[in-house]
C-alpha cells in the first residue's frame, strides 16, 4: 500500500514538472502584419518582406489597393474610403488586433483606417510615409516638403485622373540604391497613379486615430519624402518609437532584410 502510494505521489510529481517546463517554453503567438504599399507600387514590393516574417513563424496579409497592381477599379471610382475599406477588409481575415504597415501614400490610408477601426489595430507602421494631421490630404503634405525631388517628375493626364512619373526618373526617385533586379522591377510593374484619392483629406480625432500607438521607420536617402520632413511629420504626431534605415524610398527593396528585422523588433 504505501509503495502504490509512493509510486503515484512520484509519477503526480514528474507530471507537475514537465507542466511547468511547457508553460515556460511556451512561445509568444505570431503577430499578424498587414502590409499596404504606396503610389506607384502594388504588393510586389513585399514578397522578400513577406517570406522572411512568414518563416520566422508571422501571420502576413499583403493588401493590393484598389486601381494598383492587376486590379482594374474605374479610377474615376477610387478615393482614400475606398483604398480604407479595402485594407479593413483584409485586416477582418485575421484573428485579433494586427500590426498595420504603411508605406509612403499608406500613411495616409492606414490613418484613416485607424480613425474608422482603431480596435482592430496593435500599432501603426509608417515606412517613409506621410503622417497627416486632421484635415490633410497627401497633396497638403506634399507642398510642404521641399526636400522633395517627386513633383518635378510628375505628369497629370489629360482626364485629371492619373499622375504619372517621368520614366527617365522613375528608379532614381524610387529605389537609386537599388540592384538592378530591384529597379527592373519597379519599372516592370509600373502604372500611372490614381489622382482623386490624392486630394481627399482625413478625419482624424484623438479618441480614435489618437488611441493607437504608432512607429515610425524613416528612409535616411529618401528625395521623394525627405527625411526633414520625415521628422516635421513624426514631431507633430508625437511618435516617440523611431527607426531608420539607410535606403531610399523603397527599403523593401533595396534592404528587405534590414526592413524584416525592424518589424519583428517593432512586434515584440
């Protein structure tokens, strides 16, 4: 009897152990990003982002804005709610909060989907990326740097509808410290930029935009958001959580790596 007895209390005891051994073993769940590229862009500018959180165990939703990449949304048709309802779309695929990253004119868009669903949000990520205040459109902002190299380059169609870039400028302005693989690419994706969501203007309050904790990545070669203006933008916000890497516009191009490691660090 007092041998049974003995034996249970051990194999309790050895249980007990190898409980407490899995609890402190026991890893964070991943994090779920939501990427959302700029003008000029589409989700191709994520794939080697994407790849090296995806096998570090991250959940990742790349997002193509409406009238960008193969979608063929009447640009007529397009404003920021549309591109905002199209990344809250993607973020309700996903369980929980998830991390929002926008680069570029995302800034803009991932603002105004923080000011409509800022429950759904962890953080905010802007990667070079306008950063508005209340009653700011992109093309506010853009007046507003004159480090800027971009608006030289611009051509408007004949409709108002699209911008496009000077293609003589194109890889110098967006990826100049780029491989020639990485510039092929933005040359071989390339499409003329929706104008009307250029102009719309964000709606932000502090109850909601201002309840998320926000990040800031700035690009240190950047000419087509000046890294002066980067930092005008990230003060008057009050971003306190500030990166930098040393690429032009498109890091996540030039220096996916760099980029990747940055946002496992930002997801901690």
């Amino acid at each position: 009897m007092f041998l049974t007895l003995l034996l249970a209390a051990f194999t309790l005891l050895t249980s007990s152990s190898c409980s407490t051994d899995d609890d402190n073993t026991t890893t964070v769940p991943p994090q779920t990003y939501v990427l959302v590229h700029g003008a000029w862009q589409a989700p191709y500018v994520w794939n080697t982002v994407r790849a090296n959180l995806e096998k570090q165990g991250q959940k990742v939703i790349v997002v193509e804005l409406p009238g960008h990449g193969a979608d063929n949304t009447p640009t007529h048709t397009l404003t920021l709610d549309v591109y905002r309802d199209k990344v809250i779309e993607a973020m309700n695929k996903a369980e929980g909060k998830v991390i929002l990253v926008g680069h570029s004119m995302a800034g803009m868009v991932i603002s105004n989907v923080a000011e409509k669903v800022p429950s759904k949000i962890q953080k905010l990520v802007y990667i070079g990326a306008f950063l508005p205040e209340s009653g700011q459109s992109l093309g506010d902002l853009a007046l507003l740097d004159p480090g800027s190299q971009l608006g030289g380059s611009l051509v408007q169609s004949a409709d108002h509808l699209t911008f496009d870039v000077k293609s003589e400028n194109l890889t110098h302005l967006f990826i100049g410290d780029g491989s020639q693989a990485a510039k092929d690419l933005v040359v071989s994706n390339y499409r003329p930029e929706p104008a009307i969501p250029l102009d719309d203007k964000v709606t932000l309050t502090s109850q909601n935009f201002g309840s998320v904790q926000k990040v800031y990545i700035k690009t240190l070669q950047d000419i087509v958001i000046s890294p002066a203006f980067q930092d005008q933008m990230i003060s008057k916000a009050g971003i306190s959580k500030v990166y930098e890497v040393n690429t032009s516009h498109s890091p996540f191009l030039s220096k996916p790596n760099d980029v990747s490691d940055l946002l496992i660090k930002i997801g901690k």
